[in-house]
C-alpha cells in the first residue's frame, strides 16, 4: 500500500514510525515531513493546506491512503478534495473539522447529543459577553475559533473575565466568545479512531500544558504526556466511549456528518463524573507520540478501514507497561522561542522531531516544541526515569524541559 502522510511536526514523526512498521505499506511518502521523518520517509515540500496540490502529489505517486495529522488541512478542506476523487482519506472534511474549528458549534453538538459538559453561554457581541462574565464571576473565557492554544482563559474574578473578553474577543478567532462554568478535577484525553458509526479507542493518555515544573508558568502546546493515564479504569474508558464518542458520531450523522477520522475528546475527571471541555479532530501532539509506542496493534489497517467507513476492530491491542514522552523545547518557548540552534547528534529511537530543520549540514532549531523523546518500561516510574535520562543526554544552548512528566499520576 502507497501512504501519504500530511503534517511534520512531533505527531507526524510518530505516525510515520508507526506506520513504517506495518507490512502492508510499500511506500511512505510525507509532506512536508521534517529531518527525523526523513530518515524513514520520503518528504516532500507540499503545501499541505492547498487541495489541489494535495490532490496532485497523491495522483502523481498513485497513494491509496492519506492520512492527514494536523487540523488546518481539514478545515481547509483537503480531506473532501481526496475524497472526491476516490481516495481513501483518514480525516474528516471540512464540516467535520467544524468541530474543532468552532468551539460553538461543539458545544451545539455536545448539547444536542446529551454528551456530559460543562454549562455555557455564546455570545456575538464581545460587549454583551462581558457584561456577562463581570457578573458571572469566575469562569472560562474561549474564543470560538482557531486560536493556536491562545484562545482560553480561565478567569479567577468577573473583572478578569471582562477583560479576557475583550481580549480574545480582538483575535480573529474570537467573533464569537464563549462563557463556560469552571470545573475541577484532573483532566486526560481520550482519543477515537472513527469510521463514521464505529470507532476504536486508544489508551488514555494525560498531556501537561504549562511550560514549568509543578504546573507553573504560561500554557504550551504540550510539554510531555504519558499513556496510559490510569486515572480512567478500562470500564470507565469504555463508558467514555459509550457516553461521549458514539453519542458525538451519531449526531453527527443527523447532521449528514460523516466523520472518519480521530475524534479528540479532552475530558476533566470531575466528582459527578468525565466531562468534555473540547473535542479535536485530529490526534493530540505531544499524546500521539506515547500512544504510538503503547500501541501493539498495525495501525495501518485501522487507519484504511477507517477511512472507508469499514472497521470491524474495534479493540486496539496495547502494550504492557507504559509510555512516557518528554518535549525538548527552544530558548525562550513559549513567549519568544529562538531558531538556528544548532542540535548535537541525535539518537535515531524514541526522538520524535517537531521543530527541527536542516541548514547546510546542520540540524538546527526551528520551533518552540524542538524534540520529544520518549520511553518505555513496565511501570510508570521507569519510563520516566529513562524519558527523563535521554532528556538530560540531549542538550543545546537554553533548551529546557520538564522533569515532571507522570509524577502526579495516581
């Protein structure tokens, strides 16, 4: 089988090491791809949110699966581009994406489908929403659209929710602003490989948002996780599934929504039970690259099956053990990351590259999210402790990383 893989970030890198392995895949093409994904892959410089030249690279290597990685190609609509030509697609269309792409619009579907969330108000008017969040008090302030991880705050007064009004609501991903209760407890992501109906749950994993130890300082796009997250029982995942993601799917369909693809649901452990505070519609980053390697099961023919609406395996073998990966993040992330570090010799195992580029010879820093490195081992301690080790191994100028992957799970 012929694959084309979209995206070149840390996810990407996992899901082409994946997807290298199975027997079935002949050839691996990745687009953009980046240096660690080159070494397994051919990559190719594409842009990846324009359908027609999306469109061109599959015809011209004659690819009988593409499976997109990050959302902004399905919001741009790439996924309806392949489908319509009568290629098989891992990722949903455009309407699809909306579910991501409008935090509005899943809360409609969330409410509409019975799933278990947070209470909200939406509002057009970035006025009005003040007005409301002053009286609200403490509450969650989102901004409706794309955001790039900017686009919540969580409030802790209704004059800081006023002003986190007015500020998302400056963004253009914030014409719409959203006002959600606050709720407690630990959060985790579950994660669905969907063919429209059916679906396949992978393991839980926790993801850990702020750039310092303990929790501290500003929020990233993620600064290690570790799968699987034994917050969640296997019954309990199970009733996530069964109280969340079949739910979504099935309105969806009322909607003429046929979503094939990953169905993110970012859930919070509360004391009356899993709520969702989001839904992605694509795997998450840096979680992908732990589940990829507590995966047991090919991924590959899940991944088709998928895409033509035809899984029948509904229950993904997992490794023993666990998984631990840890992000390797430029000076000065998230606020300011500098570029053009050089890196030193890397490991070619467990380091998935992100924000990496070749200049010249050299491998140097191109993003905040540089590298994750991950690990492997029977309990969750030993692959922390190793994660943590090739961490430490890996060093360039003002690079830095959290030491605390894990440590707070139960």
């Amino acid at each position: 089988m012929k694959v084309l893989l979209l995206g070149g970030g840390g996810r990407e890198h996992a899901l082409a090491w994946k997807i290298a392995q199975s027997p079935l895949v002949t050839s691996l093409v990745v687009a953009p791809g980046n240096p660690g994904i080159a070494a397994i892959a051919e990559c190719v410089p594409v842009d990846i949110v324009n359908p027609p030249a999306v469109l061109a690279l599959a015809r011209s290597r004659a690819i009988e699966l593409v499976v997109v990685g990050p959302e902004a190609p399905l919001v741009a609509g790439v996924a309806d581009a392949l489908r319509q030509a009568g290629i098989d697609v891992f990722g949903p269309g455009a309407t699809g994406a909306r579910i991501e792409g409008s935090k509005a619009f899943a809360k409609e579907v969330m409410q509409s489908a019975g799933v278990p969330t947070a209470r909200f108000e939406v509002f057009d008017d970035v006025e009005a929403a003040a007005r409301r969040a002053l009286a609200w008090g403490p509450v969650v302030v989102k901004a409706d659209g794309l955001a790039a991880g900017k686009g919540v705050v969580v409030a802790r007064s209704g004059e800081e929710a006023a002003e986190a009004c007015r500020a998302l609501g400056s963004l253009p991903a914030g014409k719409t602003i959203l006002l959600e209760e606050v709720l407690t407890g630990p959060e985790l992501s579950v994660m669905a490989l969907c063919d429209g109906q059916r679906f396949a749950l992978l393991a839980p994993s926790q993801d850990h948002k702020r750039v310092f130890d303990g929790d501290q300082g500003p929020n990233t796009g993620g600064m290690g996780a570790y799968a699987p997250a034994n917050f969640l029982t296997a019954t309990q995942l199970e009733q996530v599934g069964v109280d969340v993601i079949a739910p979504t799917l099935r309105e969806l369909r009322k909607r003429a929504i046929d979503f094939r693809g990953a169905l993110y649901a970012g859930l919070m452990l509360t004391p009356d039970g899993p709520r969702v505070l989001e839904f992605n519609a694509r795997l998450g980053d840096p979680e992908t690259q732990v589940l990829m390697m507590q995966l047991a099961d090919d991924l590959v023919p899940v991944l088709r099956a998928c895409a033509r609406g035809a899984l029948t395996n509904t229950t993904l073998a997992q490794r023993d053990g666990f998984s631990v990966g840890v992000v390797l993040a430029a000076h000065g992330y998230p606020e300011a990351p500098r570029t053009g570090d050089a890196l030193p010799a890397l490991p070619r195992d467990n380091v998935f590259h992100a924000g990496t580029k070749m200049q010249g010879d050299a491998l140097v820093t191109s993003g905040g999210r540089v590298l994750t490195v991950c690990a492997h081992a029977a309990s969750l301690v030993e692959a922390r402790r190793a994660a943590n080790a090739l961490a430490e191994s890996i060093a360039w100028p003002g690079r830095h990383y959290r030491k605390d992957i894990g440590a707070n799970a139960p």
